[in-house]
C-alpha cells in the first residue's frame, strides 16, 4: 500500500523539527527488506531542490527496488547556511540525526538494515564520509561527489569529532574533479583541513586491505562537447570483497555528473550501481 509515493516527513531532534523526503518505489513490498539510500545536499541547499534539479534517484529506485531519502540540514546559527557541519562552537552533530531517521524509518517500512548507504554532494559528500567514519555500524557503503574528507587533525580540533573510526571493510566511490577548485573539495587537498582525492582513496584502500596499485580504465567519451572525460580507478581485493572506486573527471569542476559538467557519465546511476553491491558485512 505503500508503494510509489513521495513523503515529507518531520522528526523531532536535538530540540528541533527536522524535515526530510522519503521515496518509497513502486516495487516496495512490506513483506521484503528493502536497502536505503540517503542523498545529502551541499552546503547552502535544499533537499527538495538537490532531489529536484542534480540528484534524482526516484525512476532509479522504482527500478532497482530501495527506499530514497532525502534529509534536510540544519541551519548554522553561525552563518544562516543550511550545513552538516556546523562551524564550532556547537554540541550540534547531524549523525545522529541520521541515525533517528534510521531508527523512525525501521519502526515504519521493512528496512534492510544490512544495506543502508550514503551519497552527498559537496559538503554533502563530506558528510557521507563522516557517516562512513562514525555511523560505520549502520552504514554499509558510501559516495561522495565533488567532495572532500576532513583531516583527521581537523576534524578532531575544529569540530571536535574524534579520529574517523570505521568498524567494518567499507566500499567507497569518489567522483572528483580534477579542476574543481572549492577549498573543501579541491583535487589536490587543502592541508591541513581536506584530504586530496589520492589520500582519500590510500585511506580507504590502506583500511581495506586492497590491492596496493588500482585498475584504471578510459571511459568513454560519450559527450566531446563537455571538456572533460572520465577515468576509472579501482582498488579490487577489499576485506569481504569491497572495492574502492574512482571515477576521475578529467577538467571536471564542482558538478554533479549527468546533470551539468560531465555528461560521460550519471553520477546517480553510477552511485547506485557500486553501493548496491555491498552490504554490511
């Protein structure tokens, strides 16, 4: 009875009433478990508005079969913005957030709580790390597009986070652009507060226990009028099977691929199609 039907939702949090979007596909059945993903606007967005305009993943999910979840953030009383990470001083921390959403979500719908996964974009993508650093017990693969991963130091001395702790061998795949300038997702890094695409990928490949050295593959150029094309990299061999992907825009900027900037490839298909091969364990 639940099936194709776009929810907004309201949940009470850290005194606050939080606002997110709920996408139950047409193929939802109550007596299957059904996996998750969550989609995480960039800083200054709207869920309504990411969901909208660069990532929508509803005629993904009525085909493959999840529950898309679109959460709202916070505003920062620092600075007005709509933001994940709130500029310090604050006790405001949106895991948990997103782990009530979790648990509201389980209560309601027949959850695979084996397969509950992460995308963002920008500080969107930032925050799918953060979960894969610190809700790693709910959250089995993760995304980031046009997004950074904090320092360790950083996060620990800026947001007082504590040092990225994962629990599990954890599949990740970065969608970076080469000549993406953002201090917070730069190619290259932005030391000592954001990690660069190659240490990102060292990190997750160094904690999974892939092979050492990646597979890379050109992509094809499908659009030559965009200025950029596409290299994979792949770091195979992971503790329980995982891989850790990168799909390199070459002369690609802050985009959301599929929807501007690169068009060789759909960032929302290409996000489904790696999480959706993992599960927690």
């Amino acid at each position: 009875s639940f099936g194709q039907q776009q929810i907004n939702k309201t949940l009470f949090f850290d005194g606050q009433n939080r606002s997110y979007i709920v996408y139950i596909p047409a193929s939802y059945n109550a007596n299957s478990s059904t996996p998750i993903l969550f989609n995480f606007h960039g800083g200054g967005g709207t869920s309504s508005g990411f969901m909208n305009n660069e990532n929508d993943m509803r005629p993904i999910a009525d085909t493959a079969g999840f529950i898309a979840v679109y959460p709202q953030a916070a505003i920062d009383p620092i600075d007005g913005s709509n933001a994940w990470l709130h500029k310090t001083p604050t006790t405001h921390n949106d895991v948990y957030f997103i782990e009530a959403i979790i648990d509201s979500l389980s209560s309601e719908f027949n959850i695979d709580n084996n397969r509950i996964y992460a995308c963002g974009y920008s500080e969107g993508g930032i925050f799918s790390y953060e979960l894969a650093c610190r809700l790693n017990n709910r959250i089995a693969a993760v995304s980031s597009v046009s997004g950074s991963m904090l320092v360790d130091s950083f996060r620990d001395s800026y947001y007082n986070l504590g040092f990225c702790s994962p629990i599990h061998a954890t599949a990740i795949l970065l969608i970076p652009g080469t000549a993406d300038f953002s201090p917070h997702s730069t190619y290259n890094g932005f030391q000592p507060y954001y990690m660069s695409a190659e240490e990102i990928t060292t990190y997750w490949s160094n904690y999974n226990n892939t092979d050492p050295n990646p597979i890379i593959t050109q992509l094809p150029n499908i659009n030559t009028s965009d200025g950029s094309t596409v290299e994979k990299r792949v770091w195979k061999n992971g503790d329980n099977c995982v891989s850790v992907t990168e799909l390199k825009v070459i002369n690609g900027d802050h985009d959301w691929p599929g929807s501007w900037g690169n068009m060789d490839i759909s960032a929302s298909v290409e996000v489904w199609n790696f999480v959706s091969k993992f599960d927690i364990n």
